[in-house]
C-alpha cells in the first residue's frame, strides 16, 4: 500500500467516525439511505480502485450489511462514508457548526487526495 493509500484509508476511518452517528440517530429515518445498489457500486469500486473482492453477506437486502453494519471499510465505500442527510439536503449542519467545519476539512482532505477524477463531492 502506498503512503497515499494509507493516508486515505486514516482519513477515510476518521470521516467514518464523524458520521456514523449521524446516520445511525439524527436522521429522521436512521440508516434509511443504504440501498443495496450501493453495496453493489461498493462492491464494484472496491475491486476496481483497491483490488479488494468485498465478500457478500447473507443479508437478502443489502449484500454488504453484517450484524453490527456495513462489513466494508470506510476507504472502499466513500459516496456512504461522506454521506450525511443534513449535508446532502442543506450543505452543512446550521445547528452544528464546529461538526460542519470538521466535516468539510476532512472531506478537503480527502479530496486533495483522491483527485480531481476520483474525489466523493465537494460543497
């Protein structure tokens, strides 16, 4: 793995951190937005860009979800790592605004890293 890869992959984690418990409870709908056409761009992306084969779960819904979440890590499933509700519909969290500006430095981050072509969206 390369110096860039393993930089990503810690942003990559520390982004998971940051949004994780936004999907799981300030949601209206929490984890409403895994779909299982995600799973399947996931699975894609990761052989692709990683050379990752992500194993499917049994779940009949969503082929990447275990019992305790998404089996895959946070680098090889990024469109669902920077995704929150509030950023999606709003572009930032009003009430929020130290979690907003964390939020956007690590996505800069990440998006310096990733590249032009390659890069999960910008604000």
């Amino acid at each position: 793995m390369t110096e860039r890869q393993k930089r990503l992959v810690i942003l990559y984690e520390e982004m998971s951190r940051h949004t994780a418990p936004e999907c799981a409870s300030a949601c209206p709908k929490p984890h409403s937005c895994c779909n299982g056409m995600y799973c399947e761009i996931t699975i894609g992306y990761a052989k692709q860009k990683w050379g990752v084969d992500l194993p499917r779960t049994s779940d009949p819904r969503l082929p990447l979800m275990g019992p305790t979440g998404c089996t895959a890590a946070p680098h090889l499933r990024p469109i669902c790592t920077v995704h929150t509700c509030d950023i999606n519909s709003m572009g930032t969290k009003p009430w929020a605004p130290a979690w907003t500006e964390r939020y956007f430095d690590l996505r800069e981050r990440i998006n310096e890293l990733e590249g032009d072509d390659a890069e999960p969206g910008r604000r």
